[in-house]
C-alpha cells in the first residue's frame, strides 16, 4: 500500500516533471475564445505527458536546494541506468577532506555494486509509472477557466473537478489543490505553475495522514538548449502529518548549467565525469 507521504512525493514528482518554463506575469483582455482555450488546455497537457516519456535526451546539471537547516550543491547526470549525483558544497562551502572522502567511498560503492542503481533506476521508472498515470488524470481532476493573455502565454486558473473521484491515495491531493497555469500558445508547453492546498487533505479519514491547507508550491523551467526545457526553480511548503509526526517540506531549489551528455551513457561513466570534472 502506498504510505501517505509517498502520495505527497507522488504527487509533488508529477509537478516537477512538467516542462515550465519562465513566463510573463502581466495580464491583457482575455484574447482566446472559449474552444480555444480549451483546445490548448488539451494540447499542452497532451504534450506534457508525451515529454515525460522522453529520454532520449539526457544532460548533466547543478541542483541547489535549501531549506531552513541546510544549504548544498550537487551535480547530477542523467543515464540510461537512472540519475548519478556528487555533493559539491555544504552551506556553500566545499566539502572538507572527511567529507569528500566519504561521498568518494559512497561513489566507489556504487560502483562496486551495481545491484544499488538498479534499485535506484527500478524506483524511478516506479514513479515515472505513477506520474504518467497522474499526468493523464489532470484534465479530468481540475477544471480550468481562461483568465487573459500577455506575451504569448496564455493564462488560465485551476479548481478540482466536484466529479472527479480520486482512485487511490496517490491522486488524493488533487482534489484539494487550486492555482493558476501559463501556456505558451505557440509551444503548446505548459510554462509556469503556482498551486495552493484549499482544504486539508486526509488519508484514510485523517488514519494514516494528512495535509494541512496552505501548503503551496511554485515552479518554473526554461528552454536551456536545444529544444529542451527543463526545471530551473521549485518552491514549496507543506504540512504533511502522518500519525503522530509531522513532516514540514519548506524547500527551494535551483537548477543550472544544463548541458547535454551522450546518449546512452551509463552510470559508470556517468561517475567517472563527476570524479573529473568535465
């Protein structure tokens, strides 16, 4: 069975997969007609789950996430065997010999035994499974409402569909979740995205869980080259009760230096670049 907070990370997965992108925030006279926005409501939900299913891209970036206690850097590198990541600086210092020795044992134990990226690489395509099925659920989970135009990005506000029924706890979420969406008309790509938690969300009526109303996230992409569009800047904060503890997210995390890496690598060679630096 599938723990309340999976359902948060779940759920929290499919957003940040989405292609965004930076997008205008000032606003026109509504310039679309109803079939229109509609249509490339459609579209741009239709194309992200068809990118979502694409990897035939992979690049390697810099992930820089803080939180109220920590402040770190890493480098990843996508592969054909899943995602391979070096911790760079702590609190934007570079790691102190004690700890660079140890992220190099963590490395060399990977590399050792391949059984632990395959284990990652099964939890990945686990919630990629899950994220498609979620992505296809999005038109049917909200209703959207056209709101104006500027730029060429279109702009549209969110609410839960009263007659979607969640079919398990990993869609639960959406039913409490409203905010606003940006479209590029002409990329047909879904480009910024701001949701809120309305209400609290119980798991098994409060048992196993709960959100609390007024989490909220925000999250951005940009093109970085090539036609390909990936995440720049997310966002969070979140309440996540699960029996008698509570989990706070209180997250923000920028991605930069995207470059592109050879098709087909693997997480081998993939740590071999960490370790040199190129």
């Amino acid at each position: 069975m599938t723990t309340p907070l999976n359902s948060v990370r779940f759920l929290l997965i499919v957003l940040l997969l989405l292609p965004w992108a930076a997008a205008s925030r000032g606003q026109s006279a509504p310039a679309l007609s109803t079939a229109q926005s509609q249509a490339l409501e459609q579209q741009a939900l239709a194309t992200e789950v068809r990118t979502a299913q694409d990897a035939s891209h992979p690049m390697r970036y810099r992930l820089h996430r803080s939180t109220p206690r920590l402040r770190s850097t890493k480098e990843i590198i996508e592969t054909r065997d899943g995602d391979v990541a070096r911790l760079l600086t702590i609190d934007g210092q570079p790691l102190t010999q004690a700890a660079d020795q140890k992220e190099q044992a963590r490395l060399d134990a990977l590399l050792n035994d391949p059984g632990q990226q395959q284990h990652r690489r099964k939890a990945e395509e686990e919630d990629s499974g899950i994220v498609l099925k979620l992505l296809r659920m999005l038109p049917h989970a909200f209703l959207y409402e056209y709101t104006g135009s500027s730029d060429g990005v279109e702009k549209f506000r969110f609410r839960p569909n009263p007659n979607f029924v969640p079919p398990d706890l990993e869609t639960q979420a959406l039913t409490a979740m409203t905010g606003e969406i940006w479209i590029n008309a002409s990329e047909k790509r879904v480009t910024r995205l701001e949701g809120h938690l309305q209400q609290d969300t119980n798991y098994a009526w409060g048992i196993l869980g709960k959100l609390d109303k007024g989490g909220w996230v925000v999250i951005e992409q940009a093109n970085v080259g090539g036609g390909q569009w990936r995440i720049v800047h997310v966002q969070m904060k979140m309440d996540l009760r699960i029996l008698f503890k509570t989990k706070n997210i209180d997250t923000t995390e920028e991605m930069s230096g995207y470059a592109p890496v050879p098709a087909g690598i693997d997480y081998r060679q993939a740590i071999q670049m960490l370790r040199a630096g190129r």
